[in-house]
C-alpha cells in the first residue's frame, strides 16, 4: 500500500509510520510540527520507502501519485494543547478532516479517522461502549477537543454514506510510550518526569479519578487491523484494565525508585473526567484485538526513554 499518514510527527503518528514501514508500505508522512518534532522521524529520514511533507492539513492538501490510505491523526491532544492552540485544535478537527476526506475520495483511498475517548466527555456510563453518545460540554475548557474530534466523527461517516467512502473510526483511550512530549501536560510524562526528578508526584483532588492506560504497540495493532477490517462505525481502541491516578502513581514511584511519595492539590480541572475504561468487546468481536501489554511492562519500556530526554535537556 502507499498510505498518508498526517500529523507524522507526532507521538501517534511517529509509531504508526514505524508499523507500516515495517509491513512493507511506502508512507507519505505529513505534519505542519505545531505539536509535533522532526525528532520523532529523524531515524526515517534516510528509508527508501518513507517521504514527508511539511504542511498544515487545513488548507488544500495535494500529494503526487496514487494513494491507497489515509490515516488522519493531524490534532494537538493534550489539556496544554487545548488552552494554547483552542482554534488550531477546532480548524484541524474540521477543517482538516474535511481536506484529508476530499483528497481519500478524489485518491479512492481508505480513510482511518483518529478519533478519542474524550468524544464521551465526563461520562455517565461506565465503561464506555461505542453505543454511548457522551456527556459533553461544548463550551467548556475541553469543548475545543471533543467538539472538534465529534464533528469529525459526524463528517466522516457523511462521507461514508453520502459518497460511499470507505471509512473507519477508531476511539483512542489513554495511550502511552517513547516519543510522548515531555510537557504535554498528560499524566504519564508528568508523573514520570517528577518521578525521575526525585520530586513528589501530583495529585489534582484525592487522586481517586480513574484512567485506563494502553501501550503504545497494542494501540498500533488495533488501528492496523481497523484499516484493514470491513467495520466502518467506531471501534474503542484501549486497555480496559482501569487504575485510580493514585494507584498509578503509586506504580510509577515504585518503578523509577522514586521515594518522594505524592502531594495533593485541591484542584480539579473543569469537566475532567472522572472516570475513564473502554468498553472492548466490539474490538475483540470484530478485530480479534485485545491488549498485550501491561501496565508495568509497557512503564518499563517508557521510563528509559524519558530519563534519556531528561539527561539530554541537562534536567536530572
């Protein structure tokens, strides 16, 4: 296949060109870097099989030649993001899947939405099945994400059955692993970071809220199989298996050696979730996929990535 890939650059998208390269396709990787790094491709800058293009997926995109994929993951996706970048992160939902659908259909090419768990707000059902509509607040310090990655949704499955595009949707749940920003913002880089630091780990209200984290490689394997399914309605790509954040920090200290414990801060963040697991039972139905990796093995395997970009910026 030759496949597109946008937002390349970025944690996400670095992996998934790692993946297909890897099965033998040419990728196209692009990326306008807003959130993204050349760092996260830099090992593929020589491979014969791999291109990118620097460019902002909100205007007109044109790339050269057949096409037989596209794999929209162009979007900032972490809390900073949104505060930082809120009309950069509404324009690429919109906009930029708008310009990536019309150039699927001009190319006949499959298109792979990245979706999000955040599509569900502060949900109300738990855990969350694909079937649940979500509790959203549009106006509120999140809307710009969860908005923006709804109405893709929503323009995405148009086109399925307005233009008979083939289409597939995965929801991400919290993902993990090398390549994640530093100061994105998301808790597995804050507490890792803090934890490497010898500091106390932070914990917003009593640390109760509940997350579910995947490694990054059981996330790569969902979409790959999702692309080359029949199933065009969303699919929950995440590992059910659900932590409180002090449960998590917890094994984070344990981990690095970190004695400093935890601090608590009486903050919660507006609409924050309070809970967070995938339902997977149409994943595993469908796709034959479930998660391999555990928490501490997959924490295992990122820690020493962020010690060496924390030694590289002279931080510990």
């Amino acid at each position: 296949m030759r496949v597109l890939i946008t937002g390349a650059a970025g944690f996400l998208g670095s992996h998934l060109c790692d993946r297909f390269l890897g099965e033998g396709h040419e990728v196209i990787g692009m990326d306008n870097l807003i959130t993204g790094t050349t760092d996260n491709i830099a090992h593929l800058a020589n491979h014969a099989r791999f291109s990118f293009i620097k460019h902002d997926v909100t205007n007109y995109i044109y790339v050269a030649g057949p096409l037989d994929a596209i794999l929209h993951f162009a979007s900032p996706a972490s809390p900073i993001d949104y505060l930082e970048l809120p009309i950069q992160t509404l324009k690429v939902g919109a906009l930029g899947t708008h310009k990536a659908l019309g150039l699927a259909r001009d190319k006949g090419a499959r298109f792979l939405l990245a979706s999000t768990s955040e599509v569900y707000g502060d949900p109300q059902v738990h855990p969350q099945p694909e079937t649940y509509y979500g509790h959203v607040n549009p106006v509120g310090p999140r809307g710009v994400y969860d908005e923006a990655k709804r109405f893709a949704e929503a323009i995405t499955m148009a086109y399925h059955t307005y233009h008979g595009l083939e289409t597939r949707i995965v929801r991400i749940f919290n993902t993990y692993g090398p390549r994640m920003r530093l100061r994105d913002g998301r808790v597995v880089p804050n507490f890792i970071a803090q934890a490497l630091k010898r500091q106390p780990l932070t914990l917003y209200g009593d640390g109760m809220q509940t997350r579910s984290f995947q490694y990054v490689s059981d996330l790569v394997e969902g979409i790959y199989r999702l692309l080359l399914s029949d199933e065009a309605e969303p699919v929950n790509i995440g590992n059910p298996g659900e932590f409180t954040i002090k449960e998590f920090a917890g094994i984070v200290n344990e981990l690095t050696g970190n004695e400093a414990g935890t601090v608590t801060k009486d903050l919660r963040t507006l609409d924050d979730p309070q809970v967070r697991q995938p339902d997977i039972s149409k994943a595993r139905r469908i796709l034959g996929w479930e998660p391999q990796v555990t928490l501490s093995e997959g924490l295992t395997l990122t820690i020493p990535w962020f010690r060496e970009e924390l030694h590289r910026r002279n931080e510990i």
